[in-house]
C-alpha cells in the first residue's frame, strides 16, 4: 500500500492507497482484489478499482479509527498471495454543529449582569474546548444587551418585559483548533 492511514471526513469513493506487488518477476502484471479471511472484518467499505484501493463512504474518525481489510494480490500466471492489513484514520478537527443555551427564557426584573444561560457546543471532538462570542450578523439586533464571560450569557441591565420581551442575538463558538 502507498499509505497505510488517512485522514477522517474524506470524501466517499477518495482513493486511500495505490496498491503494488513486490514479485521477482519484475514484468508481471497484478490484478487486486478483497478476499475472505482473517482480517477481513471491514472488507465492505472498501473497493479496488485498477490498482486503486478506495473507501466506499466517508470515514469518521470518532466512529471508527481503523480498518482492517484482507488484500489478494494475482499475477498474470494466476499465482497469488493474500495478506491482512491494518489501515489507521487520522482524527482531523471537526467543525461544531450546534450551539446550545441551557435556557431560552429567564425572568423581568433579575439584576444586571445575571448569568441567563450557559452554553455549550455540538462538537464530534468530544474533548474539544470551546471559546464563545456575540458577532454580527443576521439575528444580532439585541447583542448589545449581553456580555459572555467563559460559558455564561449574561444580560446588562435589568430587563423589563413591558419594555422588551424577547431578546435577538447571534453567537459564535471557536473550537481550540480555531474552527
């Protein structure tokens, strides 16, 4: 095999190795295949086309880090040989998926600077850290209103239901890979 691992979110039907044949005669021709056998727990996600060993869907790396496949390699005269490999995935930084506010509503009247939710992320990195932000954008109208410190959403003033019931804002979250 070219590589023994690659990356995590490739697209499906991308090429993880180029395979070749090490055989004394030096012009014979291969062809490849997957085979049963020991090894060959993760055959099915796999396909040869040529020499070309491809990955039938997108790998994730969170799912499943490793395969491992059983390769036939046959010469122009029929003779083979099959051996077990092991390919690795690389766990790549995953963009977020979604942000999450512990609470949608909160009372009139709390005290400025009142924690009004906490938030979290949607992140397949499930040990990933997160910084949050309040940014421009459709839906800021209210971002003014609050601050965030850490994880915690805070409103600035007191608010007054009969003067303002609902609130627009527009959060950001950056993952440490900067994502």
């Amino acid at each position: 095999l070219s590589a023994s691992i690659f990356n995590e979110n490739i697209d499906a039907a991308s090429i993880v190795a180029t395979l070749s044949t090490t055989d004394e005669d030096a012009s014979d021709s291969h062809t490849y295949s997957l085979v049963s056998g020991t090894g060959d727990t993760d055959n099915a996600a796999f396909t040869i086309e040529g020499s070309n060993l491809k990955i039938n869907s997108s790998p994730d790396y969170e799912t499943q880090s490793s395969y491992n496949i059983r390769l036939k390699t046959t010469d122009s005269g029929g003779l083979s040989y099959d051996e077990a490999v092991t390919l690795s995935v690389n766990d790549i930084n995953d963009v977020a998926t979604d942000i999450s506010l512990s609470a949608t509503s909160f009372n009139e009247n709390i005290d400025a600077a009142s924690i009004v939710a906490t938030l979290s992320t949607t992140d397949d990195d499930a040990s990933d850290n997160h910084t949050y932000a309040l940014v421009s954008g459709t839906g800021d109208t209210d971002n003014a209103a609050f601050t965030i410190e850490g994880n915690n959403l805070k409103i600035n003033s007191s608010p007054d239901y009969e003067t303002q019931s609902s609130y627009n804002i527009r959060l950001k979250t950056t993952d440490s890979g900067g994502l």
